[in-house]
C-alpha cells in the first residue's frame, strides 16, 4: 500500500515541524518527529492495520507516535491500495 497524506494533515504536519524549530531554537526535535513519521509510513505501508486503533465514529484508524505526544488519523483504501493521511495532531489537542 502507498500512503497519501491529505491537504489537511500535510499542512498540520509542517506547522508542527516549525513551531518545535521556532520554539526549541534547534531542528533536533523535529527530526525526531520526522524520522518517527517516516518510521510509522514505513509500518502503515506494509501493516496498515497493525497497533491501529478504530474509530467508528470518525471512520479512522489512528496511530500515536512518540510515547504518546502525537497523533496520526488516517483512513485505508483496500480497492486503490492506498492509506490517507487524514489528520497529523498534537496529543494535547482536543480530540476530534
């Protein structure tokens, strides 16, 4: 399967990256998000379904990255073989 992230989660994402850059005054932290990120696709691409969580009220399944700081929403296309990167949120959002 390929993963696919939305317009939505994209943006989310890079936010993200830049608030820890502007907030930490270094890109480490952001790395680490980024290698942990590229770690869970690798996973998602291979085990879409494993240590996922569903919700039946979004129609997503979710993974959370990083001890539990951030997480990843996203829904599977079995038919175009495709996982869709729907949300990218901090942990300490609330909830969608």
């Amino acid at each position: 399967m390929k993963a696919i992230w939305s317009d939505n989660a994209k943006a989310s994402y890079f936010r993200t990256l830049g608030y820890w850059i502007k907030h930490n005054g270094s890109r480490t932290y952001s790395d680490k998000i980024t290698m942990e990120v590229n770690v869970l696709l690798a996973e998602l691409e291979q085990k879409p379904y494993f240590l996922a969580k569903y919700s039946k009220s979004l129609n997503l399944y979710r993974r959370i990255i990083i001890r539990g700081k951030f997480v990843v929403y996203y829904s599977i296309d079995e038919l175009n073989g495709t996982i869709i990167i729907t949300h990218f949120r901090s942990a300490s959002q609330i909830p969608l």
